[in-house]
C-alpha cells in the first residue's frame, strides 16, 4: 500500500511509518521469546539472565496510528502466525535453505490471507 502511494503520489508518503500487530495481539517481550521458543520446538528454551543490564521495556509496543488513518492498513496476521512465520524462515535459515525461496514462499502466503 505505502508502496504504491509513494509511487502514484509521491512525497506525501515519504518519511516513517510504523506496520504492526493490533493493539490485540501486543504481547510483553517474555512472552515473544516463550511462544518463539515453543513453535521453534526441538527442545528450544530461553534463559533470563539476571545480570545487570541497560534498561529494557517491558513491552515494545509499535504505533501504526498514521499507517491504519492515512493509508487504511491494517495487519493481516495475528501474534501467532507471526510468530509461526518468523520461526519458520529462520528455521529454514539455520539449515541453509535458500532465503529468497522462502522469504518469497512467504509473501505468496501472506497475499492468500
């Protein structure tokens, strides 16, 4: 959509905008990195580590506000598909499938939802 605005109409699209989950599919960073850890699967774990570190949100929360007013987006996916679809591709990554293949088997898949 930003795509084809920038293209037909230019500069008024131009600058930052946010695409991401709805407000109903936010989930704090534990639980990003739990259910990441379950649909990896093989045995998959996370550990916190207790040491000191520089401050980090609880929740890292995107504002797609401009995105849904100005171009009338709105996500396609819920959290778990896209958990299920990001640790899919880097599963395939790790094992040295082709990434192109299947970041495009993806995009095939996502203009089907």
């Amino acid at each position: 959509m930003l795509a084809q605005k920038l293209v037909e109409e230019g500069r008024e699209f131009e600058g930052g905008w946010n695409f991401g989950p709805a407000d109903e599919s936010a989930r704090t960073v534990g639980e990003v990195v739990t259910t990441f850890s379950t649909v990896w699967g093989d045995g998959a774990k996370h550990v916190l580590d207790s040491s000191e570190h520089p401050h980090e949100a609880t929740w890292l929360k995107l504002d797609c506000t401009k995105a849904n007013s100005v171009l009338g987006w709105v996500p396609r996916t819920d959290f778990s598909k896209a958990i299920e679809m990001t640790a899919s591709w880097y599963k395939a990554w790790a094992k040295g499938i082709d990434s192109r293949a299947v970041t495009m088997e993806q995009i095939a898949e996502f203009e089907e939802m």
